[in-house]
C-alpha cells in the first residue's frame, strides 16, 4: 500500500530550520504531511549568544534549544545530508553512526546555513578558531581562563605574553562583539588574579577594510574605535594577516603577534557539503538561488518542490536595501523567511499561492561587553548602556520558546547579583585524566613470568649461625 502522505524534508536544524518545522507543526492539519528535519546536531544554537558565551555572561546550554524538546510532531534525524538528487527527489542521509542510505521527499527545504569562510593563509588552519558554533563559544571561554592560569604561574617573558595576547580577525559584527567581551571578560579576571596586571593583556584585532561594522554608520563604527581604544584594545584597520604558523600572527604590516588564542570571524560561505552535493541551482556566491516566494529557482522558474531560506540561501531583498540586491545572511531574515516558508509550502499543498517575502530591516544591535553596547536603525544610533539595555532586551525575547528564554534571562539576573560564573571546565575535554591516572591495570608479564613456567624449586638455604 503506498503512502500518499506527501513528505517533508528539512535539511539543517538552526535558525530557518527550527522555525520552518516549528510553524509546519503549527499550520499543518494532521495527516496532511510528514515533516522530517536532519541535521548531525540536536540543538539550534542561537548565535547571536555566542560572544557572550565566550565571555562567561551566558551558560553555554542555555544558547541553543534542544530540537527534541520543542519540536513534537516532527521526526529528527541525527545526521547530515551529504547529497540532495532532487531530479529523483531523493538526499543522501549520512547518519552519526551507522551506514548512510537514500531518503525520499516530495518537499525539501535546505536550511543548512554557512560555515566560516577562511583563505589559505598559512597557519590558520592549523591554529585558529571560528566563531559559528556553541562548542568554538565555550573553547573560547576555556582557552582564556586556562591561559590566566597558566600565565599567573609563568615568569615574565615572551610564554606568558602570548598566553595572554587575543587576536580577532575580522571586524564585523560577530568579530567586534567577542573581541569586545572578550576584552570586558579578561578585565574581570584581572580582578581575580593578582599575578597578572592589566598592562598584561593584550588584544588586537585585524580587519582589511578601512572601517569596522559596515552594519551601522561610519560614525557609530568610530564611536566604536574610540571606545574599545580606551579599553586598551588595539584595531588594525587596512590590514591583513599574512600567516599565522606556530600562533605567530604576521600582518601585512610586517608586525607579527604570537598568541595562543586566534579568533577567525572574517566572513561566512554557504554549507558548502549541501550546496555542492546537490543539484540545486547554486549562484554566482555559492548560494542556492532561491525565490521571493522562497522556492529554489528564478524569478520567472521554480524548482517544484524544493525550498530554501537563511544563510545558504540568496533570496530577493525586496526592500531594495540588501546586498547585491539579495536579504543579508543574519538571524533577522532566516527566523522570518522561515515562518513564511512554512505557510507558503502549506499553501503550495493546499494548492494555493504563495506570498512574496519582504522585509525592511530593523536595524542591529551589538553587546560590547557587561553594560555597554550600539544600536543603530536608520539614523537613529544608541551607544553605551543604554544600547546594552536594547540588546539584552532584544535577543532576550528573541530567543526561540519560553522555556530557553526564562533560562538565559535567570542567567543575567543571577550574574548581575553574583557575577559571571569564572569555572572553568576545560579538563572535560580529557575526562578520564584523573581516574586514568589512578586506575588499576592488569601486572604486564614479567621476563622471568614469560618464560616457560618454572617448577617450585626450593631455594637453597644457608644455614648462618648468629654470632654475636
Ligand atoms: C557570532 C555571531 C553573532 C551573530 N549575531 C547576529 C545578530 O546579532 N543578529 C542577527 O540577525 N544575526 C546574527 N548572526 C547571524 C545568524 O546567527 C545567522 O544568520 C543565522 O544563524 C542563520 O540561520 P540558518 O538557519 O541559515 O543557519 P544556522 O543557524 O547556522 O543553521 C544551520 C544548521 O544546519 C546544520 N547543518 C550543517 N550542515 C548540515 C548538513 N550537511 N546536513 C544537515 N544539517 C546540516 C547545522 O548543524 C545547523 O544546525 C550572528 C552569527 C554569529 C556567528
């Protein structure tokens, strides 16, 4: 008996990807479709959290939703969709354990956003990090606490500089805000530690172009400049890294800057494992074209039955304000594209049409560290605590579902009574160090063991009278 439910495939859990099966949940009749979602992870990670959680201000769990606990009616899946053959409407389903195998859809929505996007400067592969996941976050956090412990015990010299030197590279939004908390973060350790002064730390960031945060004005970004100087963290503007072999980060103006901690934030690319493994058509960037309607294809074809929003996408910016005429890759696109994403392909089923996505940005907002922050709409441009404010109040009600959105805001209360929580767990990344150390093992074989086995002679014994 063949089931003629149609079925829905959604290809990465995050941002469009939680939401799109969310509202599909929501709109819906039963029966009218079966909604699957695939994605190695079992959580979205709310990203804009991430600088904050390097900085200690929110717990790392509470950042990112558990898919299990919110979506219902929708079946997840454990694995990554290696390839999409939408000619046969079937994707190739690599799970996290177990062999990969070939899934029939009648409906895809690739959601499986970007990835960061480096060059092949020598180094960086080797020795920095990216800042797209909330396991890069919480090594952000460990790494600096450990190096404050490591430097504390260590003699002046070139050692302890680098434990103690940060290097960001990029200067947009997500570089600015951890290179900002983070330098907010390691003034609060300083507090904690005695051996290390704050003339001790040392952080720089690197970004080619002649202006940081094209997201607000030139002079709000100034604003910015001006206010991480006084917090003696240094900009590199108009220059680039060159290398960055051994931790030894050589810029293009010939200084170089060991450090054991090496932020890359310099742009996203659209998941390449999807784009690339499929045959959906993929624009001049790397990203599926999709529609206004957020269908895949052109303006004047769709791809039937295939669908796709946030980072991996390049939809139409409707508004005329976008990049290159396409919606920008933010969180403020991909959470709205996929709620009309989920109405749409519920229409398209019901055999109705579908609306056109349009969406005037908001404007953005930016945590520079525990009170103090910028927002920018328009024209309109708040700077310090007062934009902090904002953007607490923004992501804080932002955050998908009640029960994550209580979490991170009892978090912050709890901070603001008790300060940033300053454990640090880096040891869970070798578990087992301790009971290892003191565990029993079986005796190895000794030589004299080894050999064939000996027959119970009796030593000869010397018979010694005591003399005294
Ligand atoms: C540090 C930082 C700060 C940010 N701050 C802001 C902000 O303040 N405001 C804002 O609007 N935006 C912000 N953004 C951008 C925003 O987070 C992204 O635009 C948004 O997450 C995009 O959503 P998405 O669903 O397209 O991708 P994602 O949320 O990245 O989700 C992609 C999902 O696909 C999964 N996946 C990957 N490969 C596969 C595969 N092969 N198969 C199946 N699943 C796969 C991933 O595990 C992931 O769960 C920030 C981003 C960062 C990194």
């Amino acid at each position: 008996m063949s089931n003629t439910v149609p079925k829905i495939l959604i290809v990465g859990g995050g941002y469009a990807g939680f939401y799109t099966a969310w509202k599909l949940e929501k709109h819906l009749r039963k029966g009218e479709a079966e909604v699957t979602i695939v994605d190695p992870l079992p959580y979205m990670t709310y990203q804009p959290f991430l600088p904050e959680v390097a900085a200690g201000s929110i717990e790392a769990r509470h950042s990112v939703v558990a898919l299990r606990r919110h979506l219902k009616k929708t079946k997840i899946v454990a694995a990554k969709v290696t390839g999409i053959r939408h000619a046969d409407k079937v994707a190739t389903i690599t799970p996290i354990a177990g062999d990969p195998y070939e899934l029939e859809y009648d409906q895809i929505v690739v959601t499986a956003g970007a990835v960061s996007r480096t060059f092949p400067i020598p180094g960086i592969a080797d020795n920095a990090i990216g800042l797209k996941t909330i396991e890069e976050a919480v090594a952000i956090r460990d790494r600096l606490m450990s190096n404050f412990d490591k430097a504390s015990v260590l003699p002046p010299g070139p050692d302890r500089d680098r434990l103690l030197t940060v290097v960001v590279i990029g200067g947009g939004f997500a570089g600015i805000e951890v290179f900002a908390e983070l330098r907010n973060f390691a003034s609060a350790l300083v507090g904690r530690y005695p051996e290390v002064t704050f003339d001790d730390t040392h952080f720089h960031l690197i970004e080619a172009m002649s202006r940081i945060m094209p997201e607000v004005s030139l002079k709000t970004s100034e604003w910015v400049l001006r206010d991480l100087a006084k917090r003696g963290a240094s900009v590199h503007l108009d220059t680039q890294v060159t290398g960055a072999v051994d931790g030894n980060v050589e810029l293009s103006t010939g200084e170089v800057i060991p450090s054991d901690l090496i932020i890359w934030t310099a742009g996203v690319m659209a998941n390449p494992t999807v784009v690339r493994g499929g045959d959906l058509p993929v624009e001049e960037r790397g990203r599926i074209r999709t529609r206004a309607d957020l269908r895949v294809g052109t303006e004047e074809e769709f791809v039937e039955g295939a669908w796709a929003a946030g980072d991996v996408s390049a939809v139409p910016d409707l508004t005329g304000g976008g990049v290159g005429g396409y919606c920008v890759p933010n969180a403020q696109h991909a959470v709205r594209q996929a709620k009309l994403l989920a109405k749409n392909l519920v229409a398209v089923l019901r055999g109705e049409l579908p609306h056109e996505y349009f969406h005037k940005n908001l404007g953005a907002v930016a945590g520079l560290g525990l009170y103090n922050g910028v927002f920018q709409s328009g024209k309109i441009a708040l700077k310090g605590f007062v934009a902090w404010v904002a953007h607490r109040g923004y992501h804080g009600l932002a955050m998908p579902s009640w029960e994550r959105k209580f979490r991170v805001v009892w978090g912050w209360w709890n901070n603001f009574w008790l300060g940033r929580d300053l454990v640090n767990l880096q040891a869970v990344q070798d578990p087992r160090y301790v009971f290892e150390e003191f565990a029993a093992r079986p005796r190895p074989p000794q030589p004299a063991e080894a050999a064939a086995p000996a027959k119970a002679v009796a030593a000869p014994v010397e018979k010694v009278a005591a003399t005294s």
